[in-house]
C-alpha cells in the first residue's frame, strides 16, 4: 500500500476506527486520499479547516424498516438505506441501489464517491446514494411495487427537488423509479418531477437518461483513446455486465465502429467471436427480463456461454482492445489485470463503481494503459440527471439529438479537466488523480466558502 501524507495518515486511521468492517468505504477513502498529499501541502488552508475529516463524515446517514408482504402472504423485512453525504454544491444527488449484497458500507462507498463525481461535472449537485438489501430477483411486478411503496412510506420525508435526489442504480430501473415516484406523490399530493430521475419519457423523463451511463463511459474512453490517436474504430472490447450501463456502452462502442465480444451477468459469461448481436439482448434482457443462459439459447452456435467463468479470461484467448468493467464493485482483479496488460489491452474505462480492485488499477497504470476511474468515465448518468432535473424546471423537454450533444460535451469537459489536473499536478495521463483533486478542490472550496456547517 502507498504511503499517505503524513496529514493524511491520522485522518485515514480515524475513518478506519469511526466506520469498523465498512471495507468498501475505506477502499474508496483510500483511493482518494492517495491522489491529495501534494494538494494538502499545497493548500494549508483546507488543513485548517478540517476538510478532509469533514468531508469523510456524511451529513445525514438515515437507516429504517421497509415491511412488505408478498404473494404469499407472508411480511417480509428489508433494510433501507439513504446516506446525504456532502451538499455543499447542491441537493445530494445518488442513486438507488436493490441487492442483497446491500449494507451500510456498500451505501457510504457509493455516496462517497458520487461526491467527487457530481463535483467533477462541473453541475451544481451534491453526492448522496441510497438503497437497500432487498433481491428483486425473482420477484413478481406486484411484489416489486409493495416494496417499493413501503421504501418511499420512509423515504419521501428525507428527499425533494431542493434537498435530496435520488435515481436508479442496480436493481433500480424505469419500472421501480415509476413505483417510487407515485408513492411520493400520493403522500405529498405533489407532482414534484425533479424529486427523483430516470423517470419515463411521458411523465417527467429525460431522452439519453436511460443510455446516458453506458453512452457516457463509450465517450469518455473514445476521449482516452484519442490522446494516442487511436479509436474504437476497428477495436474489440470486452463490457461486462448486461445491465443498463453495460448494453448502453454496448450499443454506443458498436455506433463507433467496435466490436464487443463478450458480457456477462452473475451467473456467466456469453462470448459471441464475430460480436453481440444487441437487438437480441436487448429483447431478452429488457423485454423478457430473462438470463444471458437464455440470449445464448437464442442465439445458437454463434454464441459460447460459460457458466461461472470470468469474463476477463477471454483476453488469452482472443485480442482485446478495450475492457469496460460495467457490472459491479471489485468485479476485475489483480489476477484479471494480469491477463488483459499480457494480451495488450489499450484501454479501461469503468461504467461500474469502482469494478477494480486497487492491486488491478495499480497494474493498469504501471503498464501505461490508459485507466478512466469511474468518478469520471460513469459521470454520464448523473449528469444526464441533472439535466432531467434542469427541464423539469423549465417545464421543458429536449430532444434526444441535443441531449446526447449535452451529454458528449460533458464528457469531454470531465476528460479535460482529468488531463489539465493530472498535467498540473505533475503526473500527466494519470486520470485516478486528476479525477479525485479535480472533484475535490470544487468540493473543498464549497466547503470552504460555506463555513464550519
Ligand atoms: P443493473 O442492475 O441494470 O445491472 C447490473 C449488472 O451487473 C447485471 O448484469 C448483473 O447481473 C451484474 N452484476 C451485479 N452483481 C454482479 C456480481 N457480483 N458479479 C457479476 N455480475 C454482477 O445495474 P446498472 O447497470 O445500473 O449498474 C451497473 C454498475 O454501474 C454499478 O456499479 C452501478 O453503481 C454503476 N452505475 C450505474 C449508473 C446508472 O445510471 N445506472 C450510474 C453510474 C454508475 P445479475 O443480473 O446476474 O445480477
């Protein structure tokens, strides 16, 4: 493990005893704190004012019972999460997130760095997430929707349009978003729209919403790859994932002229040599809300499915360009960096949070492959949120063409500010650490200008 900045050890050590057995939160913390020794020292004044401890405690941290009863019969109990990490730039801002997985350290990894990415934007939002452990999987859309009014029976006394935003994350998509915000209406008997994003198309949505992750992470990587003068024109890139980012980054690698040979879902892993054929995914996993087993039922003898089997394996066997880990956290390790830096892979964008353990991201940047944290590369779907929240405003809609204009001028904003940090800060090419002081120093001279609050 690198050293920390002998400011910054103190403070790590603290969030260590204050947050005990959270260990995605303190990878997160840790991965920041790393990239700001040279900006503590620069910048004593964020010192004085105790930024660092202030900004790794959230504002608000709000647990509760969400009781439900299912087909059967029978009361089930889940735990639901929100955590308001930092609104010193706007109304915390975070998506939702249903997986058993769930517990309070997955919510404050999350809302951590949903803090930096929000700032790096450059949008007025702050950074907050949400959730709970409930398994939609399996579930019936009768079931889905009890939930999802008991969660929003708790939760719409702690959100609104001028104090916290929630939207989707895993297992949260247009469907449970709909279910939420009817709740939230019927209690408030308000049709307060920007309460909530990732709304539908005909009550309050925003055209690019539901692509804008996966679309934004395409972007950005195109961004990386043009620093070499290279594109993904000609390319053959590995998404794992089949979920809303990933058939999002998807669809836009094919627009641009790649090729994605393989996706993935917790139970396997589809490798199609000659490419996906995306109509077909999209039908199995958006329409018939089935399996990657099924799509490569459907497909036949162009499609190898491999039950249980890392997605990234596939670099031995074939030459990959781009890898966009897009399912989940810790998802590409050490042993999983080993195997795409062998077989000469270019570039890593991540859709996911934080897909890659710290050892794989380290491999990454000391084989100069080009490495988009997510705090950058996924920033698409937040900001794209923001500009739902924008016309719900302005009582406006804007068209899918300009919205996706929006979106790609975004990107490229964020990818410029990466470089120009990671150029002054001496360490050019380095996006890990223009990414997190870039998101930073916004958030810090808020803090700042806002007084001990
Ligand atoms: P979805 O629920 O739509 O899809 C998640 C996908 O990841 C599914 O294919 C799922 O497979 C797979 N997955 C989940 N857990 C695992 C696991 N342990 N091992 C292997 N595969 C797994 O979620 P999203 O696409 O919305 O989110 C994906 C990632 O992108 C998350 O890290 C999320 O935080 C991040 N993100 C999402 C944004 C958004 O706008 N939606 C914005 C920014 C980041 P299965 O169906 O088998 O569970």
């Amino acid at each position: 493990m690198p050293e920390l900045h002998p400011r910054i050890q103190p403070i790590f050590d603290e969030v260590l005893r204050r947050n005990a057995g959270e260990v995605e939160f303190h990878q997160a913390a840790l991965e920041v704190f790393e990239s700001l020794g040279r900006v503590i020292a620069k910048n004593p004044q964020y010192a004085e004012a105790s930024i660092l401890e202030r900004i790794c405690e959230p504002e608000r941290q709000i647990i509760f019972r969400v009781p439900w009863v299912d087909d059967a019969g029978r009361v089930q109990i889940n735990r639901g999460f929100r955590v308001e990490f930092n609104s010193a730039l706007g109304p915390f801002k975070g998506g939702l997130r249903f997986h058993p997985s769930v517990y309070l350290g997955t919510i404050k990894f999350l809302g951590f760095e949903q803090v930096f990415k929000n700032a790096l934007t450059g949008m007025p939002i702050g950074g907050g997430k949400g959730g709970s452990d409930f398994d939609p999987k399996g579930r019936s859309t009768a079931e889905i929707m009890r939930f999802c009014q008991s969660f929003m029976t708790e939760l719409y006394r702690h959100i609104g349009e001028y104090t916290d935003v929630p939207a989707g994350d895993i297992g949260v998509g247009g469907r449970e978003i709909g279910f939420l915000f009817g709740q939230y209406k019927r209690i408030t008997n308000r049709y307060e729209s920007a309460v909530l994003t990732g709304k539908g198309i005909n009550w309050g949505g925003s055209l690019v919403r539901t692509e804008a992750t996966g679309y934004g992470a395409a972007f950005f990587a195109q961004e990386m790859l043009k620093t070499r003068e290279q594109s993904f024109d000609g390319s053959r890139v590995l998404v794992s994932g089949s979920g809303n980012v990933a058939l999002y980054a998807i669809e836009k690698v094919h627009q641009m002229g790649g090729t994605v040979v393989a996706c993935s879902d917790s139970s396997g892993v589809v490798y199609d040599a000659d490419g996906l054929d995306l109509d077909l995914l999209r039908q199995v996993k958006e329409v018939d809300r089935g399996r990657l087993s099924d799509y490569a039922d459907a497909r036949g003898s162009a499609s190898d499915y491999r039950a249980d089997s890392s997605i990234w394996s596939i670099a031995d066997a074939t030459h990959i360009d781009v890898a966009l880990p897009c399912a989940t956290q810790n998802e590409l390790s050490d042993a999983d960096a080993r195997v795409l830096v062998d077989n000469g892979v270019v570039a890593v964008a991540e859709g996911a949070n934080m897909p890659c353990t710290p050892g794989a991201v380290r491999i990454f940047t000391d084989a100069s492959v080009l490495f988009g944290p997510g705090k950058a590369a996924n920033a698409g779907g937040v900001a794209t949120s923001a500009l739902e929240m924008q016309q719900n405003a302005s009582r406006d809609s804007w068209t899918f063409a300009h919205t996706e204009e929006r979106l790609e001028e975004i990107m490229r904003g964020i990818h410029e500010r990466c470089v120009e940090t990671a150029d002054e800060y001496g360490e050019p090419g380095n996006y890990v650490l223009g990414a997190n002081i870039g998101g930073f120093t916004r958030v810090a001279d808020a803090m700042l200008a806002l007084g001990v609050i």
